[in-house]
C-alpha cells in the first residue's frame, strides 16, 4: 500500500509545481500584453497558445461590458489558487491515511 501512498504523494507535487508554472506563464502573459510585443517571438507565441484556451473560455462566460479591463487572467489564477488550497492538500490527506 506504500507504493499508492507514494504515487498519491507524488502525483499531489508535480500537480502543485504544474499549477504554480501555469500560473506564473498566466502572469508573463498579462505582462506581455501591456506591452507592445512582437507576435512573431517565439516566447509571446509560446505564451498566448499556452494561455488562450483557458482565457478564451473565461472571456466567453463573463459580461461583455467590463470597461474594456480583461480580468480573466485574474480570475484564471484565483481558480488555480483554489485547486492548489484544496486539490493538492486533498490529494496528500487521502495519501496519508492510505499508509
């Protein structure tokens, strides 16, 4: 039973460490966009295709009138802050009570 305790325990850290990436390639993205970046680099590109899947659909749930301030960046962390508060803790207590 150690095996799936430690598969668990590992599985809940490399889900933790994805999120705080994803988060972190969320922050360069709005960083990105209050510049005027060149959309030929291949780190813009990398940013925007990585991000805009996720974005895009927030975009699509939330009111068009918002002032012309996009807040799904800002809503898409929250989110990820949520699944790394209650997801990944989840995830090792069931860990733990399987050893």
């Amino acid at each position: 039973m150690f095996v799936v305790n430690n598969f668990m325990m590992a599985l809940a850290g490399l889900i933790d460490f994805l999120l705080t990436a994803y988060m972190w390639i969320i922050i360069g993205r709005a960083i990105i966009s209050w510049v005027n970046a060149d959309p030929y680099n291949p780190i813009v590109r990398f940013l925007y295709e990585a991000t805009e899947p996720l974005l895009g659909r927030i975009r699509r749930m939330l009111p068009l009138s918002m002032g012309g301030i996009d807040f799904s960046p800002m809503i898409l962390i929250m989110v990820i802050m949520f699944l790394q508060s209650f997801l990944v803790p989840t995830m090792k207590q069931i860990a733990m009570r399987m050893g």
